[in-house]
C-alpha cells in the first residue's frame, strides 16, 4: 500500500509535468500558427508595400521626365519669348525708322506742294507779265505798221523810182537812202532832190514823237581819192560828215528835236552787197535811218 502511493506520489508530479507540458505546447503552436498567419499577413503586406513601392517609383520616374519634359519646353518657351522680345523690339525700332521716313517724307511733300504754289504763282505772273507784253507788242507793231504804210505812202514815187527803200524787221523800221539821190560824189551837201525826199519823210517822222532816229552814213570800200583826204582821210569821216548833213537838216529845216536825232558814221564796214563790182558799191553807198524808241517818251509813259 505504502509502495503503491510511493509510486503514486512519484508519478504524480510526471503526470502533472505531462499534462502541463501538453498544454504549454498547444499554446506555443498556437502561438506559432498566429505567428505564421501574422508573418504571411506581413509577408503579403510587404510585398503590396513593395509593388505600392514600385509603382510610386514607376510614378515618379514618369514625374521626373513628365518635370524634364516640361523644364524643356519652359526653357523653349523663354528663348521664343526673347526671341519675340527682340523681334518686337526690332518692329517698333523699323516702325519707328518708318515713321520717322514718312514724317521726312510728309515735310517734303509739304516744301514741294509750297514751292509747287510758289512757281504756280511765279508762272501766273509771268503769263500775265507775257499777255501784258504780247498787247503792247502788239501795239507796237500795229503803230509800227502804221507808220511804215505812212512813209510808204508819201514816199510810194521815190520808193518806185529805187531812190530808197522801207524795210519793217521785227517791229524795227529802217529807210534807206542811195547816195546817189543825196550826195554827189565825195561831197556832203545834200543834192535838190535828196532835200526833198528828206522833207517827206521827215514830215511822216515828225508824227511819231516816240521815235528817235539814228542816221547812219555807209561807204564803199574804194579808198579816199588823194584830192580829199587832206578833208576825209578816210571813209569814216567822209560817212560820219554825210550822216551830220542829214541830221542838221532834218532839226534845222524839218524841225525835229535834236535830242531824238543820232548820227553815226559806220565806214564801209556794214556793207549790204558785194563791193567787187559797180552795182554792189552803189547800194553800199547809203544813209540809213534806224527808227528806235525814244527813251525820254518811253520813261514818261
């Protein structure tokens, strides 16, 4: 009996440790089996944290050349910026210069358009001044026709017989005179019949007090004869004393005023034909009455 709780109480302590044993066990499997599910539940955890992992990365490298991509295009976007800065600048600067040229341009036009009206009005002048002056050449001419027809009217006989023409050359009235009607030769008293073609044509000229008359004395070219030279050494005389002749006696006997008479001795030296033969030299030998204008007159009118 002794034995048998000897046993007993030996054997309980290993039946307790068994049993204690056996439970402590469960409970480190169960422990264990939480442990397991809680390392898969890490384990799958971590790996969605690692591919969350990776696509962030994957993110944020498309970031990063999404963020390169869009420096670029900003570093474009600034050169084209200062590019259309500069070209607008060099508009304006070119638009300016424009200006500047059409405003040059404009004055221009405007120093044109004053010296336009300034030479309109110069031209509207001088037409003036030319129809003015077309009028009084026109009178002129018209008094000079007047007076050429009458000297030819009161000298129709003595312009028949060839002792004088009448010429009208551009408004200026010339009478000719033949020596051979005025002047025997080498002498200077006026023949009869010169006296009286000079009486004509001085009472014709007494009419125009506008008029002033130059007489000119003409020669040939034959020499002074010995016999005269010691009164004309030369023709210029022998033309000058003639042509004095004729002015003495148209403001002595016709009455005209000396200040309107000229008298003038030209020589052989305006011959009006050839001297080589007899014909030429008479018509050589002449008095020519130039009608101008008489200053006096023309300063009071």
């Amino acid at each position: 009996m002794k034995s048998f709780l000897l046993v007993l109480l030996l054997g309980l302590p290993l039946v307790l440790g068994a049993c204690v044993s056996k439970n402590t066990y469960q409970q480190k499997v169960n422990e264990t089996d939480l442990l397991t599910r809680d390392v898969t539940t890490l384990t799958v955890a971590n790996d969605e944290l690692r591919h969350d992992k990776q696509e962030l990365q994957n993110d944020l490298s498309n970031l990063n050349g999404r963020l390169v991509e869009a420096l670029q295009q900003n570093s474009k976007l600034q050169r084209d910026l200062l590019a259309a800065y500069a070209t607008q600048e060099r508009q304006e600067g070119d638009l300016t210069l424009h200006q500047q040229q059409i405003d040059a341009m404009h004055a221009q036009l405007t120093d044109m358009q004053q010296t336009n009206d300034q030479l309109l009005a110069t031209i509207e002048e001088l037409n003036r001044a030319l129809e003015k002056e077309k009028i009084a050449r026109e009178a002129r001419l018209a008094k000079v026709k007047n007076t050429y027809n009458q000297l030819v009217g009161a000298l129709e006989e003595e312009i028949k017989r060839g002792e004088l023409t009448i010429s009208n050359l551009e408004g200026q009235l010339s009478v000719n005179l033949l020596n051979k009607i005025l002047f025997d030769s080498g002498k200077t008293t006026i023949k009869k019949e010169g006296l009286k073609v000079l009486q004509s044509l001085g009472d014709v000229l007494s009419k125009f007090p506008d008029k002033a008359l130059q007489v000119a004395g003409h020669t040939d070219n034959v020499q002074i004869s010995e016999r005269l030279k010691e009164r004309f050494p030369s023709n210029w005389e022998l033309s000058t004393a003639r042509a004095t002749s004729v002015v003495h006696f148209l403001q002595d006997k016709v009455g005209l005023p000396g200040e309107r008479i000229i008298a003038a001795g030209y020589g052989e030296y305006q011959p009006v034909a050839s001297n080589d033969d007899a014909e030429g030299r008479a018509l050589n030998r002449r008095i020519q009455i130039l009608l101008v204008p008489f200053k006096a007159v023309a300063e009071k009118e």
